[in-house]
C-alpha cells in the first residue's frame, strides 16, 4: 500500500512558501480521512540553514489554512510513538544528504519506511521527494555530511530529480542537469528518473499515479528523454517488486 | 612536499577544451623539471558520459603542443608501477563521485596520495581538484555512485568548490551555491573552502601559494565570505598538520 504526494519544491518561480503546494497538500490529506484536528508529523531534518523549530514555525504558519494539527519529529518524546499515532507524515526540503543522515542516525528510517508501506499517507517536497526514490543519487544538493548509505526509503520503484530544469546558467562549463542525469543513467543502465520541474507533484496511489501541475514532467530512461506519461509511470509501478 | 596546480575547470567562458588551462600546466611542468619525453600519467576516471580512451586521445591532443609524453593510468598493465615511474600525475574532470570510487575501487588512492605528498607532482581540473581536498563534501556534482568514502586526498587542508560561480538561472527555487556552501559549514563549521571561478587556479608549492587567474577566488569560513588572499591560504597550508 502507498499513498504518497511528492512535490517538485515548496515554491514555484515568484509564489510564497508552499503557496502553491498548499492545494495539493489540502486535498491529498481530505482524500485520505485526515482532517479536523488529526496530527500530521512534520520531518524537519533536511533543514541546515535554519534550525528545526524555525523550520517548523515557518511550516505551521504556511499551512495554517489546513485543518490539521502538525506537530514536529525533533520534539517528540517518543519519536518511534509519534510516528506511529501520526495520521501522515510531512517531509520538508533542505539538504537531501543531510535528511538521509539522520534518518539513519536516529533510526527513524525503518519506522517511517514500514508505515508508509503499510498505508501511512506521505507527503514530501524536493529532499522529501527524493528520499522516497530507491536512493539519492539523482539529488542536486551539495554532499555537505556522508550519510552511511545512498539507499533511500524506495516508496516508488523510480528515482525522482525534483527542482528539473533545462536551464543552465550562460557561459558556465560545469555540467548541466542533462549531463549530470546522463552520468546517472551511464552508471545505474537499469534505473529511471523521473525530472520534476517546480510547481509540479506526483500523486501515488497503490500502482496508480496522477500527474500534478502545468509543466511537463520528464522521463529518462535507457539514455533517453520523453515527456513522462500516466501509462508509463503506472506501468512502472506495477512492476515494482519492492511493494508489499 | 607538495607540487600541486589546482585548475577550477577545463574551460574558462567560451574557449576551447583546455584553451586557457594548457599554458598554466606547460610552465607548471617545466618548473618541475617535467619535460622532453617525460611520461605524465593521466586519470580519467572522473570520465562518465565519454569512454576512458576517448577522454585520454581528447586530452594528449588538446595539450599536443607542450613536450611530454603522456599516458592513462586505466590502459597501463602495472598501475602501481605506472603511479610510480611518472614524472607528474594529471587528473581531469567529469563526476567527482565516480573518481573518488574508481580510486578506492582498484586500490589507487593510497598509491598516488603517497607518491604527491613525496613530491610528484599534481595537476588536477575540476573534479581533479575536488579530490585534493579533505573530502569531495563541497563538489557540486550528482552522487551517481556512492564511493565508500567521501574522504579526498587531502593534499591541502581546505576544500575547493569548482567552478564557483555567483550566478542562479532565473525564478529558480533550488539552493544557490552560496547556500550550498553556508550548508557546508553548518554542518562542518571548522572546514575553510576555496571557491574557484572557472579560469582560476591554485598553485601550492608546499606552505607556498600562488592564486592564478582574472577573478576573484573567495574565501568561506566561519559562515563569512572573502576574497582569498594568499596570506590567508598560505597561513592555512603552514598549520597543515597532515604535511609530512
């Protein structure tokens, strides 16, 4: 089982904090039964420049609209408990190998793993998003901290590259996304990475999944590209031997 | 001992493949007494998307004009001998992950990080001279691989980010480089980085540097930023207590 929303970015071009992955967000929760004053746990290790109860704060304020009560991973007493009595789990950008590495080191990575699988709703945003790949090595964040492993929670089958864009800064020769995917694909022959470009979301449901937003999502696979589409990223979850 | 050239990148704007590198390295060699047909080994393993072969003939042509004899390390049938009977070691750029792996993987890190700090000298370009720091925790490459350490060859007791720039493309949410780096020292808060813009490089000749190129290379430490003076390195490589 999986119930999963997994957000390119908490911005798209010039909108507020999570201005416009707040709808999403809302609806998600509402299609799933969690509402009212139910507890979504919010994961704020991905952040580094700025601390977690700012992160929090900053993340309460911009979706107070929903009504749902969030509380904070860093400050339960009882982190395996909360995780547990959580009607979703919320888990914020930052830095992708940062988040990794402490999911490890406080042992939250099997917990939250196991109750994701077994139909906790889970909501994540740029290294949110990308630790629900098989690994992390399709992040664009810097390697600042060595998490033990690349292995990430691996909730879809698919490695996701959120924040895709085929812009390049002008007259710069370090390698663009395009190159640096190709490397991916060079040395992982067998993998598929699907490019999120901000604004856009991908909602799983079981082996099925919607295509959120108004850009094109990217598939590659095989040393190609292609515009992603439902049939293929549903084809891919069926085949997905991970799943329970 | 040390004799390292530390280039930021193999292109500097619009030039050619190592255009603006080769005559910093032609002068660098024949200042180290590297010349007529002196065997230079080079390491491409940082080469992802071109074949080794092809990376090392796009190579010996684009440094054709300076009077060495070069030769790659992965077509070499004795690799420890090869590391040992070179005159100078050349490390090229691509996937810094992917070098450090290759180096771990067939046992060459310890081989060539012994032979530099016993006085061979070094040429590195973008991942080349990532890797000549403490770790390749400040690179700005995709984590295609996962090497079985993020410790470098700490050949200097700063990390380099190549290809620094200021730049951001435009409405882009993703971290800018600058706060990939705040990131960096976050978490790592006793580390020194060196930015190098592309046409920039270091020179060390032991506690002695020579800072090359047109831009400013800035300095982070202490979460500030500053252009590098090289008072300030050389202070940093004199307290290197790695130094034999």
């Amino acid at each position: 089982m999986r119930r999963l929303l997994l957000l390119s970015s908490s911005k798209e071009g010039n909108s507020g904090y999570l201005e416009t992955a707040k709808r999403p967000i809302e609806e998600f929760l509402a299609a799933h039964q969690v509402s009212a004053n139910d507890e979504v746990l919010f994961v704020p290790f991905a952040g580094v420049n700025i601390n977690y109860d700012d992160y929090f704060d900053l993340v309460t304020a911009a979706l107070a609209d929903i009504p749902v009560r969030l509380t904070a991973l860093h400050r339960a007493s009882d982190p395996a408990a909360a995780i547990k009595k959580s009607k979703a789990i919320l888990v914020g950008g930052g830095n992708t190998f940062h988040l990794l590495h402490q999911l490890y080191q406080f042992d939250f990575f099997g917990l939250i793993r196991e109750a994701v699988l077994a139909g906790k709703p889970y909501i994540g945003w740029s290294a949110g998003s990308n630790i629900a790949s098989p690994s992390i090595k399709t992040t664009n964040d810097m390697p600042i901290v060595q998490p033990p492993s690349f292995h990430a929670l691996q909730l879809i089958p698919f490695q996701i590259n959120p924040h895709y864009l085929d812009q390049h800064p002008k007259g710069f020769n370090g390698e663009t996304r395009e190159q640096r995917l190709q490397e991916f694909m060079q040395v992982n022959p067998d993998a598929v990475v699907v490019g999120l470009p901000e604004g856009t979301a991908l909602k799983v449901i079981d082996n099925r999944v919607e295509i959120l937003g108004e850009q094109p999502v990217m598939l590659f696979r095989n040393q190609q590209k292609e515009v992603a589409s439902t049939e293929a990223l549903n084809h891919l979850l069926e085949l997905d031997e991970a799943m329970p």
